[in-house]
C-alpha cells in the first residue's frame, strides 16, 4: 500500500519533488526562505506577516521589516 501522502501528489498531479518555497524579502535586503504547502500558509496580521511552514512551525515578521514577499515553486 503506497503512504497516503503520495497518493495525494498523484491525484493532483504533482510529483512529490515539487513544492512551494515563500521567500521573503527584508528590508535590509537579506532572504529567507520557508517551505510552505500552499499560499494560504502566508497571512497579512495586524502585527504584520504569520507564515505557517510546512514543517509545522509558525514565523512571524513585523510589516515595517519586511520588503516583499513572494512563493514559488520548486
């Protein structure tokens, strides 16, 4: 029996080597970048930007820090 996880990629299409990566731009210019499942793991807050990572951690950055964020797929 093939783990529930590939037979999710197979139904969508995707093969397990793709995935979303949200990079994020600061203001001083500096790049990180965090796994993502999908696009709705990145949130505009009050406080500024929560992405939810796909290894279950939450990061979170001020707006006043962050000069742009993007997602792409890998």
């Amino acid at each position: 029996m093939l783990p529930p996880t590939f037979l999710t990629y197979r139904l969508r299409g995707e093969t397990p080597s793709e995935m979303l990566v949200a990079e994020v731009t600061t203001t001083d210019l500096r790049k990180t970048r965090f796994q993502v499942e999908s696009k709705d793991d990145i949130r505009k807050t009050r406080q500024g930007y929560k992405i939810d990572t796909a290894g279950g951690e939450t990061v979170r950055f001020s707006e006043k820090d962050v000069e742009s964020i993007s997602v792409v797929e890998e």
